[in-house]
C-alpha cells in the first residue's frame, strides 16, 4: 500500500474549500435562523442566501431572480425535465435530449416514456459529440423541450450548445442544459448561450454536496417540482438549506475568479499526461474530443484489461481515480457513454477516467505516468489474448 494519496476524481466531487467551509459555519449553530422568519437571526439567513443568489447568476451571467436553490444537480435537471413536461403535455408530448447525458437526465426521460412522452435519443459521433443540425432535424410539431448536456461527465466532450441554443429559439422550444460538469469550470454567460433553463451543482466546483441550482430565465413557463411552503418564491418548498447555499455562493465566487489560471494548469496536465500516455502505453486510445474537452478531463481504453482491476492497482499505489465501466451504476455493464461512443464492451470495459483538480501538480502526473504503464503490462499479462496478439507480433 502507498502511504500517499493523489485524488484525480474531480469530475465525481471535489473537496470544500477551507474558504467555503469557513463562510458557511455561521450558519449552523450561530446564525441558524430560518430565513423565512422576521426576528433578526432569521434576517441575516435570508440576506446570506440572497447574497449567494446574487454571486450565483454573477458567475453565469443571469439576474439573480433568475436562480432558484434545489438540492443538487440530480434535482435541478428533474425539475427542468418533469416540469417543462407537466407544463406544456397540451402543446405536445415529444422531448429530444442525447443518448449520453447523465442518468439525472437520461432516467427522468425514460421515466416520462413511461408516461406517454415520446423522447428522441440523439446518437453521437465516435468523440461523443452531437451536430446542431441533428437536432433541427429531430424537431417536431410536438416537441416541447430540447435537453443536451453542456459537457459530459466521462468524456468531457463540450456541445455546441450557444447554436443548438440559436434553433431551439427559432423553432420556440424550451432548450435545456445539464451543465453540472461544466459551472464553475468553464467560463458560461446564459445570455450568449441561449438557454432557458440550466442545472448546476456545488459539490462540482469546491463546494458542498447536496445543493445545486436551476436557472431558469425569466418568462420560462415551468411547473413546480417540489409543493409544500412558498420558498424559492413559491416555485421550491422547502426550508432553505443556507448553509450549503452560502457555501455554493462561495465557491462560485472563488471559482470564477482563479478559472482562468487553474484551467492553463489542468490544461498542461492534461496534454501531458494524453501525450505520454498515448506515446508509452500500446493499444490504448483517448476516449472524446480532443480539443472540445473539460480542461482537467482524460479518459482513455485499454484493450485487453478489466477497468475494475486497474482502480484496485492504482488505489494500491495511492491514486484515485474512476473507470467508465461498471462500479458506479453497481452493474457489470460498460458505460453507456462508452458505448454510445461506438467502443465495443471488451474495449469499454478497460477504461480509466482521471479528472484533474486545482490542487494537483506536475509531480502528481509524474508519478502517475510512472506507475500506469507498469500496471497496465501487469494486468494484460494475465489476458491470454493480450499473450495471444504479443506472440503474434513477435
Ligand atoms: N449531471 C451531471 C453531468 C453530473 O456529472 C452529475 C453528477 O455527477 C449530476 C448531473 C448530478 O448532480 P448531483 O450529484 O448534484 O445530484
């Protein structure tokens, strides 16, 4: 076992900036008032969440009425999907999303089917990327939301969502985007972007789990999801969380400010660990774009490896990291964004993802492009048809 531990699984969640944790204690025990009561511990409550609210749409360009609290990202795209549904069933029933947008997105779709909604699954390129013009084509009379995902959580691929944004406004549907890998990452203004509605988590860009946002722009007609009390201006019941909106504030503050300075670095370890990859591990190839991509994003397939295996090697030699395949669904099958990529499921199911942070060096990817290759040979050698195609090559 190693006694260092280097975390390159930002894409999962990333660790609360002492910064953020600092601002939000306050509001646990000293400042705990309900922010929807009068007395004055209740008054600081609803300035610190109005305050967060504002740095929130700061950072994507909108007005801060524009931003309503949920409890994550998983929500805010239930919201979006299931509301603009409830709201526009009478106008039609047709959504069109990809078929590579996180489960948030993809099992609230199926789920509508379910319900007599008709969903159109637009496939990608083999980088995982989708073409503006499939989506015009994919458009409807019925079609009442369009749902594409800002950047993908495996891949990193990034859309051309400012020109799906442009037909969806000509056509007049309701455009959607799952931005939660993509907020407090990468630069974003709605404006320019011409969405409607926008899902966000914290936990994403250094803040805490368990709080996102939705953005929806103001005239979007959208129902409510969650009915009880009138917070979040009667469109989101449910005492607000403030100490997690406050940290969320927080860190897209911090975020936005350092974005463009961690983004030169992640884009150095990026490049840097593609290219010596790519250049000292056979039979490997880079998984999505290579240039439309997050900048602390890799991911890459080995043939003839198990992605399980190579997790349990690289966390024995203290490296933490994720494989595209099984172990988070709790399935054995491959990742359908591997799949949806044309991989076949041998190739998908050796797959590594390494997402970098803002804290990790030149000297992390160092040691990580110094153990992978060793574990790689190790776990093919124990592949008879990895020993097959050696001795052929020989
Ligand atoms: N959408 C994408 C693209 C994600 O990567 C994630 C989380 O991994 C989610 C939605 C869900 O967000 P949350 O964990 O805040 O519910």
């Amino acid at each position: 076992m190693s006694e260092r531990f280097i975390y390159f699984d930002h894409a999962a969640t990333t660790p609360v900036r002492p910064e953020v944790l600092e601002a939000m204690l306050p509001y646990f025990d000293k400042k705990y008032g309900n922010a929807s009561s009068i007395y004055s511990i209740a008054r600081e409550s609803r300035a610190a969440v109005d305050e967060a609210r504002e740095m929130v749409a700061n950072a994507i360009g909108a007005k801060s009425d524009e931003i309503y609290f949920t409890s994550g990202g998983t929500e805010a795209d239930n919201w979006a999907i299931k509301g603009i549904a409830r709201g526009s069933a009478d106008k039609g029933k047709h959504i069109i999303t990809t078929s590579i947008e996180h489960h948030a997105v993809l099992h609230t779709c199926q789920y509508l089917e379910k319900e007599g909604f008709d969903v159109t699954y637009l496939p990608v390129d083999e980088k995982g990327l989708i073409s503006p013009a499939q989506v015009e084509e994919a458009i409807r009379e019925d079609t009442i939301l369009i749902s594409v995902m800002f950047a993908n959580n495996e891949i990193g691929t990034i859309q051309p969502i400012e020109e799906i944004g442009e037909i969806a406004k000509r056509h007049g549907i309701v455009f959607h985007t799952d931005a939660v890998q993509a907020v407090g990452n990468i630069h974003i203004d709605v404006k320019k972007l011409g969405v409607d509605l926008l899902s966000m988590s914290a936990h994403k860009f250094y803040g805490p789990k368990g709080v996102g946002a939705l953005y929806i722009r103001k005239g979007t007609k959208l129902a409510s999801y969650i009915h009880g009390g009138a917070q979040e201006r009667g469109k989101r019941a449910s005492t607000e969380n403030v100490p997690g909106i406050v940290g969320m504030g927080r860190a897209i503050e911090i975020a936005t400010q350092n974005m463009d300075s961690y983004n030169k670095k992640l884009l150095e370890l990026r490049e840097m660990t593609i290219d010596k990859v790519l250049a000292t591990i056979p039979y490997t190839r880079l998984n999505g774009d290579r240039d439309k991509r997050l900048p602390g994003n890799v991911n890459f397939s080995f043939e003839f490896i198990e992605g399980e295996s190579l997790l349990l090697l690289l966390d024995m030699a203290g490296i933490g990291a994720s494989s595209g395949s099984a172990c988070t669904s709790g399935s054995l099958d491959p990742s359908h964004v591997l799949l949806a990529i044309g991989l076949p499921h041998g190739i998908a199911h050796g797959s590594l993802r390494l997402t970098f942070g803002k804290d990790n060096t030149r000297e992390d990817v160092e040691y990580l492009l110094e153990v992978l290759p060793g574990i790689v040979e190790r776990l093919r050698r124990m592949s008879p048809l990895y020993e097959r195609v050696k001795n052929r090559e020989e």
